[in-house]
C-alpha cells in the first residue's frame, strides 16, 4: 500500500474506507475509472531505452538465432590479436633486416664476442670444479703478489 503520489488528504480518505483487512487485496483506484487521479505510468529504463542497449541486443538475439554461441571470442579480442600478431610479424622483419645490413665488421665483433663469452663460461665450469684447496691456494697467490706490489 503504498499511495506517496496521492495527496495527503485523499490517503486519509482511503485508509478510513478500507481498514486494513490483512489477507484481503486491495486493488488500485485507477482501475474505478476516477478521473481526478492521476493514472501512474511505468518508469522507463534508462539503460534499455539506449539505442546501444538495444543494438547490442538484437545483435546478440541474432546470434543466438543462427548458433553463434558465446564460445566464439568478441570482435574486440579477436582485433586486439590480430594486432598482436602483426605487431610480432613486424618485429621478425625488422630483426631479419637489421641482420642483413650489418657490415662484415659487425658480424665478426658479434663472432669474436659469442667465442669470448663461451671461453669465459667454460673457465667458470672448470672453476667450479677444482677442488677447494687449489681455488683457496690461488686466492693467496693474488693477495700475495698484491701485497708485494704494494710494498715496491
């Protein structure tokens, strides 16, 4: 029973005609057909009165009519990885281009740096294997020939 668009004076009139009967339902007034109400009419959505809303919709209504399940991905993530992809392809090229126009200077320091790097790496692997007493042995040697140096 709520009746907050009535005037105060005819909610008064109402409740004094229909006590309240607890299970029994009241119906509306505007059904009596009394002019001096006011008929009250159905809000409407906002957000379903958009034409967005309702493309959106009948886009997904139509999908649904030919099969098109939720399983196949939205327009959006489909564009943002086909972009992905070619953004990849892209880089590959430019990768491969930049490898073609090096100079036979630049590939041999690139070749010379590889082979140092390797030697470095298996120097450190030979290093670890020694025994502790030969790597604490060549410590002292260092800080040996380091103080002698230091002394002269």
């Amino acid at each position: 029973k709520h009746l907050s668009f009535l005037p105060a004076s005819m909610y008064t009139e109402i409740q004094r005609e229909q006590p309240d009967g607890g299970n029994i339902l009241t119906h509306p007034d505007y059904i009596d057909g009394n002019p001096d109400l006011i008929k009250p009419k159905k809000l409407l959505n906002p957000v379903k009165a958009s034409k967005s809303h309702q493309e959106l919709h009948r886009e997904l209504l139509m999908n649904h009519k030919r099969g098109l399940g939720m399983e196949s991905k939205p327009e959006l993530q489909r564009v943002l990885e086909h972009r992905r992809r070619n953004q990849l392809i892209r880089q590959k090229k430019e990768e491969e281009e930049a490898k073609k126009l090096q100079s036979p200077f630049e590939k041999e320091l690139l070749k010379r740096h590889q082979r140092l790097d390797q030697l470095e790496k298996e120097q450190e692997k030979q290093e670890d294997h020694a025994p502790e007493f030969i790597k604490v042995k060549e410590n002292l040697r260092r800080t040996s020939t380091v103080t002698a140096d230091e002394k002269a």
